[in-house]
C-alpha cells in the first residue's frame, strides 16, 4: 500500500482502503526486434520510466497511445501517471539510411554448368511464338505491336527460385520502332540461348522514417521497362491524357502488378502501405508545361525529380549513380561504365518525354517509348 493512502487525523491513523493504484501497460509490436520494461501498476501522480531495448540492428521507433498519437521518442521515457488505466505502444523497426532486406527478384545471372544443366532440364521444351510450352510471354513491343519473341519461366531447384529468359529477337531499344542498338547483345547475351538468374532477397535503402512507417529504396536497378508504348494523345474520360502521363503510364501498371506479385509474399504485400504518390506539377522538372496528373494511390512507386533534387540524401550526381542486376542488363537496360540509367515518374517538359537519370546520376529527359530505362522501386512499408 502506497504512502498516500494514509494519514493522521486528529491523532488517528486513517487508511484509505479504496483501490487508488492504475494499471501501465505496454504493448510492444515488434517482440522479435526488442524488448520494454516499466509496465506495472502505479499510483496516479507518480513518476514512471519505461524502457525500450533492442535486440538486433532494427531501432526504438517512439511512444504511442491508444489512439496512435506519437507521446514521447526519449527512451528512456519518464512521465507522471495519470488518474486512470494507461497503455503506451512501442516498436522496432529499421534506421535512417540502414539497409533492409525484403522481398525477392530475380538478380545474378547463374553460372555454374552442373546447375545450369538441371534448370535447362526443369524448364522443358522451349517456347515458340506459336507454342508457348509452358513458358511466360513477357509481352514486350515490336514497332508498337505486341510480339512474342521473349519468354520467361520460374523454376524452384534444391530450394531456390531460378527464373529462365530465352528469346529468338534482341529487344529494341524503344518499343514503337527499330531505332537504337540491342543492349543485350552488348552486354553478353545470345539470342535462342537460356539464360538463368537466381531470385535473391531485394535490398532496399531507408530513406525516411515517418508515423511508424519506412520509406525504402531499392538499391539496385532491377529490372527494365518503357514508360508507356507510345507517343500519342489519348482520351480517357473525355480528357487529353499524355504520353507522359503517370497515372496512365505503363510503368506504374507494371509496378503494381507484375512487380508486386514477383517480389513479394502476399504477407510482405499486406505491409507494404498504400501511398498517395504525388503527381502535381511541383514535383517535376518546372511548372510551366500540362503534363502533371492527379495524386495515385500506390503500393510500388518511382521517385520524381523533386525527390532527387535535394531530399533523401540526393544532393548530387554522384549520390544518384546505381548499378545494374545482371537480370536487369538480360532485359535490355542502357549501362555506361557499368552503370544504369533509370526512370523517374515525372514528366519532362514535352509531352512524349519523362525524367530519367543518367549512368552518370545527372537528370536528364527520354522519350517514354525507352524501353531499356531501368526500375529502381520505392516503397512504404509499415515499419
């Protein structure tokens, strides 16, 4: 019994017998990553400390109520009980700037012949245009048409995911015509061989931590896509919509499908937080042009220009430079001194071009029909 509950009145020692202590709970949603200390039942009014500790790299993400509202982010926390019940929240989850692991894609080209040999064997009778067998067309453009000459297939070998790609025509370099030079001959492959590529955890970079949620960055240029397949105008819903326009494009289509379902577990896809992606004119190369679209909602997104320009630690060519997965150079990304260029989702100031980087991280424009520009996905996920 506590101290405040007696005192001397009139000589006499009086007890307060009525239940004056309230309970401090503490719910930690990531055991795994650490462990607190402090809950327990205290009398209203008293000093209390709780502690938040770590058990591996993942750090203290703060102290939250019942409702969700941040309380505190000192660990430890000291602060006066309150006259009633108590529950604060807590978790674990990655730093700023750390790297995490998630999700899977196919990566490193494999190389071992024994392994190589099994795969080949696993992977059966080749497709044809006529006759897929029981491959994948990738459904890729020829001169603005669809044609099946690439094909891909995943196979599971002693444990481990491989994904096949085989193709009977290079592809070109922009989907609406035969312009350009075949970047896969260029970087070593051969046309009606197959070529084998491991899936591989994705390692993604912390940009930002923010209410409980990480916002991450893929640290490698995975793979390689056109913006969209064409140059034209179009009307949907009786408005002009751009070649250059995110929220129709054909990358952000991909990214939330065929993307998503590749990469992720249908558990890690429940983490992944649905983003309003800002697509506003502020977020592009200059407010003068009508190329910007409404906000999207997005589980797997691009940067745009005005994140690269200054926030997340982009604060120079040199910080924007990355390189590409062997996965990425077999499906015809643009490489200089072995590093990729990639896209951005914002438009440029015409209405057939958007943002890219340069092997060299400068920001520069393409045309959106560019399908060797390289994917480097962004992410929220609830952390």
């Amino acid at each position: 019994m506590g101290e405040n509950n007696l005192e001397i009145v009139g000589g006499r020692i009086e007890f307060n017998c009525v239940d004056n202590y309230r309970t401090l709970s503490i719910v930690n949603e990531t055991p795994a990553a650490g462990s607190v200390s402090g809950a327990g039942v205290y009398y209203p009014g008293t000093s209390v400390t709780v502690t938040a500790t770590p058990s591996g790299s993942d750090e203290f993400q703060g102290w939250y109520d019942t409702l969700g509202t941040l309380k505190s982010m000192d660990n430890p926390y000291t602060f006066t009980m309150p006259g009633e019940d108590y529950t604060l929240s807590t978790f674990f989850g990655p730093a700023k700037g750390s790297l995490k692991q998630m999700g899977m894609y196919p990566q490193t080209k494999v190389t071992d012949t024994t392994i190589i040999s099994a795969l080949n064997g696993k992977g059966g009778l080749l497709p044809t245009a006529g006759n897929l067998q029981t491959w994948t067309d990738y459904g890729y453009y020829i001169e603005g048409v669809v044609t099946s000459y690439m094909w891909y297939k995943d196979v599971v070998h002693n444990s481990v995911t491989y994904r096949g790609v085989y193709y009977t025509e290079y592809r070109y370099t922009y989907t609406d015509s035969t312009a350009g030079c075949f970047n896969q001959q260029d970087h070593g492959y051969t046309k009606r061989i197959v070529y084998w590529f491991k899936y591989e955890p994705i390692t993604w970079k912390v940009l930002d931590i923010d209410a409980g949620k990480a916002f991450l960055l893929a640290q490698t240029v995975l793979d390689a896509q056109d913006y969209f397949y064409a140059k034209t105008r179009r009307n949907i819903d009786g408005e002009t919509v751009y070649a250059n326009n995110y929220e129709h494009s054909h990358i952000r289509s991909w990214l939330n499908s065929s993307f998503l379902n590749a990469a992720f577990t249908t558990t890690e896809q429940n983490k992944i937080a649905v983003t309003t992606v800002d697509n506003s004119k502020a977020t592009t190369i200059n407010n003068v042009h009508n190329f910007d679209c409404p906000n999207t909602l997005d589980k797997v997104f691009l940067l745009s220009y005005l994140d690269l320009n200054g926030h997340y630690g982009f604060v120079d060519d040199a910080s924007r430079v990355r390189y590409p997965s062997d996965y990425a150079l077999s499906q015809t990304v643009s490489k200089d001194y072995d590093k990729a260029y990639w896209w951005t989702r914002s438009p440029y100031s015409s209405e057939t071009s958007a943002s890219r980087v340069n092997y060299n991280g400068a920001l520069a424009a393409i045309n959106v029909t560019d399908a060797a520009m390289g994917i480097l996905p962004a992410i929220w996920i609830n952390a």
